[in-house]
C-alpha cells in the first residue's frame, strides 16, 4: 500500500511539472488517503500484531 501511495506521488509530481493540474490534484489526493490508511494499519499491526505467549 505504501509503494501505491509513492506511486501517485510520483505521477502528481510529475503531472504538476507539465502543468496537468487535475490530475495532480487527484493524485495528491490519493497518495494521501493511501498513506493515511497505511499508517492507520500499520499502527493496528503494532498493537494488535505479535503476541508472545508467556512463559510457563
């Protein structure tokens, strides 16, 4: 999910230096949810992950 969200970084980068303004935006747009929603489930991970069981 990450690479997705570097991935429309790139392409809004590059739509903002041609002067596609549109599409950068939705770009931007995307890259941001996509990251938001990483780090949400990156943290879930974290907490929610591995669970060692305790030694008997």
């Amino acid at each position: 999910m990450l690479n997705w969200s570097i991935t429309f970084l790139i392409i809004a980068i590059v739509a903002g230096f041609f002067g596609f303004g549109g599409i950068e935006g939705t770009a931007t747009e995307i890259a941001k949810v996509l990251f938001l929603l990483f780090l949400v489930l990156f943290v879930i991970s974290l907490i929610f992950g591995r669970r060692v069981p305790p030694a008997a």
